[in-house]
C-alpha cells in the first residue's frame, strides 16, 4: 500500500504533491476526486446500529473519514481500493487535507 496526501479546497479543487485535479461531492452520501489520470470514489464514514429485529434505526456519520472506495485510471486498466481520512481539524470546505491510503 501507499499513502498520499491530498488537499481538498474551494471551489473543488483537489492537489497533491504531484498532480492537481478536481473534487465533488456526491449528494450527502459520498464524493470523487480526479487526480490526474486516476479517479477516486468513497461514501463519506458512517456506523449503523442493528437491532435486534435486524431493522437498522440509528446512523452516526463519520465525517472525519471515508468506507472502503475505489479508485482507477482513465484507461480502466488499473483497479484498486482506498480510504481516506481528514488529518487537518479546520473546515472541511476550505483546508481539509485527505491521507488516501491506496491498495491495488
């Protein structure tokens, strides 16, 4: 596995040490990253309890991290999974830092 930083800034612009490309949310539920060739996908970071009845009835949003997502290149040769987390405590929006940690 390897690790990249990446920035996440407005309006949708997303940066690495190496490339620049472009982010957008997806709804409430998720968003995507373009980073030169390569596109990311995540849904944002939730917990869910189960009852008993094995009804869920209670989410907890996770913001500060993503679930398991995917990632390829442009060709759709190169296939792997990834997830994030927010390393920097300031707004979302405005300086949040991602740390993708990318398995192939």
């Amino acid at each position: 596995s390897s690790k990249m930083d990446v920035r996440l800034t407005s309006p949708k612009v997303a940066t690495s040490a190496t490339q620049k490309g472009w982010w957008s949310m997806i709804y409430d539920e998720g968003f995507e990253v373009h980073l030169g060739e390569t596109k990311f996908f995540a849904f944002s970071g939730f917990d869910e309890s189960v009852e008993a009845d094995g009804r869920i009835e209670n989410y907890r949003s996770r913001c500060h991290e993503t679930q398991v997502g995917w990632y390829h290149d442009t060709a759709q040769d190169k296939w792997g999974c990834w997830v994030g987390t927010k390393t920097d405590s300031s707004s979302m929006i405005q300086t949040s830092i991602k740390r993708m940690e990318i398995t192939s």
